[in-house]
C-alpha cells in the first residue's frame, strides 16, 4: 500500500493534471469548444500511446544500452531536478506571432502530448518503477493504476477546461500550489541523487 501510494505522488508529481491546467487554458484560449475537445482527445490518445510504449519496451531498452539502475536514478534526479527549477523559477518566453492556425493534430502532437501531458521527468519515472518490478511482484498493476488515473485526470481538465479556468481564484491557488510542489520535487530530485549514490557505495 505504501509502494502504490508513493508511486501515485510520484504520478501526481510528474504527469498529474495540475500543470496541465495553465498550459492547456492559454494555448487553447482562442479556440472553439469543439477544438478544445478535439485537441483534448487526440492528445490523450497520443500520450497514452507514449506511457504505453514506455511502460512495456523502456527496461528492454535500458538493458540494451547497458544503462544500470543506478545511471538512470542520477539521470531521473537531474531531469526532476531540472524540472522543478523551471517551475520554481519560471523563465518569460516572449511571444511569437503565429503565421497560421495548426492542426488539432499538430498541437495534440506538440505540446499538448508532450511536454505538456508527458514530460522527460514523467518518461523517466515511469522507466524507473518499470526496473524495480522484477523485485518488487504486483508493482506491475500499481504502475499500471497509477497512469490510468493520471491520464484520466488530465484527459477531464482539458475536456472541461472552459468551465474550470471559470473557477474564481483557481489561478492563484494553483500558482501557490505550483510553487510548494516544485519544492518537493527539489527535495525528491536530490533524495534520488542520494539513492543512487548509497546504491553505488558512494554513501553508507
């Protein structure tokens, strides 16, 4: 129980559907309804795909290139290390003019898919509970649970995203919410750097 719990914050952390909500809301703020829909659903389907894909050939992978446990904790710490900075201390894009309007397609593709549903820092977390199933018997059906609900929830926020921005004073809780989670995710970043290095006998 406490596996399962730890593999839904991690879940909720890296693909859940709070970071989903600001992105989603202004890449879409132009849009009809129906597009919003229409992007939603593609977007879903494509990012299941790649948690699928990821899922069932990422440890095969893994063992072709010969990438231990270990490389792939200390490559996971500094992408969710990464990750949270960003969030922490959010970079202004300046803005772009469009030449024309993309196809649902292309924006289910990118961003929408990925980074925005499926991030680096989410692929790697799914990588690294897939190596511990050998160990751990059942942890298959906890992974496989944990990204059902996560892309459940992130498919109901971009499908009712015009009535959720609508929520007054979501924005700012969300931006208070933003900011405690990039915290955590700093402090998991670094306790997995120290996992892997307690693994490698770096520390005791």
């Amino acid at each position: 129980m406490e596996r399962e719990s730890f593999i839904l914050t991690i879940f909720f952390l890296t693909l859940g559907p709070f970071k989903i909500i600001s992105g989603f809301a202004k890449l879409t703020q132009s849009f009809d309804l129906k597009f919003k829909r229409e992007i939603a659903i593609k977007g879903i389907s494509i990012a299941s795909a790649i948690c699928l894909f990821v899922a069932l050939l990422g440890q095969g992978m893994l063992s072709n290139y010969r990438i231990s446990p270990e490389g792939l904790r200390i490559a996971a710490g500094l992408v969710l290390l990464i990750s949270a900075l960003d969030s922490v201390f959010p970079k202004v894009q300046p803005s772009t003019p469009t030449k024309s309007q993309p196809t649902a397609l292309q924006l289910a593709l990118s961003p929408v898919a990925t980074p925005m549903i499926v991030p680096p820092v989410g692929i790697a977390a799914i990588l690294i509970f897939t190596i511990l199933v050998p160990k751990y018997p059942g942890l298959e059906f906890a992974i496989a649970k944990g990204l059902l609900m996560m892309l459940a929830l992130d498919f109901l926020v971009m499908f009712f995203i015009d009535a959720i921005v609508k929520i007054a004073g979501l924005m700012l809780v969300l931006q208070i919410l933003g900011s405690v989670l990039g915290f955590f995710q700093v402090a998991l970043a670094i306790e997995t750097f120290l996992t892997a290095f307690r693994s490698l006998g770096v520390f005791k």
